[in-house]
C-alpha cells in the first residue's frame, strides 16, 4: 500500500511539474488557452509514467528501480 500511495505522489507531482512549464512557456506565446496546454502536457506525461510502470509489471514484479526508472528514466549507479 505505501508503495502505491507513492507512486500516486508521484504521479501527481508529474503532472504539475509538466504543466507549470507549459503554462510559464509555450502556453503564453502560442495562443493556446493556457488550461487546454497545461491539461495536455501534464495528461501525456502521466500517461508515459503509467505505460513504461506497465510494461516493468508484466512479469508481476514490480521493484523500487523500476519505479524509479519510470519517473526519471535513468537511475543514478553507484561507483563500484
């Protein structure tokens, strides 16, 4: 349960960080209403976390470094 509360944390936070960047940039300047853009690029970055925690679930095991690659795409390696 701790594990899902957090990726819905997450998740969240996705969306808000993609949509504050459209609303501060492109949003303004292209006369896209402001809501329509920010709504579209917080969605479509949701939508990639959720296919890529999908696609590292088909094997009904779903580890912290999966989780973590499909938040940032890359996870940092320790120095060996």
């Amino acid at each position: 349960m701790n594990t899902a509360l957090s990726i819905a944390q997450r998740i969240v936070s996705t969306f808000i960080v993609n949509a504050m960047a459209i609303i501060g940039g492109a949003s303004i300047i292209g006369g896209i209403p402001v809501v329509k853009s920010a709504l579209l690029a917080g969605v479509s970055a949701c939508v990639t976390v959720v296919e890529r925690l999908a696609r590292a679930s088909v094997d009904g095991n779903l580890t912290q470094t999966e989780i973590s690659e499909a938040f940032i795409g890359v996870v940092p390696r320790e120095d060996k």
